[in-house]
C-alpha cells in the first residue's frame, strides 16, 4: 500500500513536470510568434519609407553622376 502511494506520487510529479514544461513550451512559442508580429509591424514602415527613398535616389542618380578621375580608378 505504502509503494502505491509512493509510486502514485511520484507519478504526479512527473507529470507535473512534464505538464509544466510543455506550458511552457507553447508559451514560449506564442511569445515569438507575437513578439516576431509585433517588430514587423514597428519595422515595416521604416523598411518601406527606406526602400522609396533609395529608389527615389537611385531613379535621380545616373552613371554619368560619376567624376572622371573615379571612373579612372575604377577602370584599373
């Protein structure tokens, strides 16, 4: 009788562990995922602005924009 609570015991704190461990595994998951959500949202902006005025620059920008003696020291 004494071995069958023990044993019983034993059992509920392995699952309890267990149980403990896959909670906080699936926390750990939706954390990234709405963490990764979260950054994409504040960064997507930025990244967009960004990229419209490096396309805007380099619309405005031609090869001929570059000095002789650079072109030179590029041809070597």
């Amino acid at each position: 009788m004494f071995t069958t609570l023990l044993g019983l015991l034993l059992f509920a704190i392995v699952g309890l562990i267990v149980f403990t461990l896959v909670l906080a595994l699936i926390g750990l998951a939706i954390g990234v995922v709405f963490g990764t959500l979260a950054l994409l949202i504040k960064a997507i902006p930025f990244l967009l602005v960004g990229w419209l005025i490096l396309k805007l620059v380099q619309r405005t920008s031609t090869c001929e924009s570059i000095r002789a003696t650079d072109r030179k020291w590029l041809d070597s």
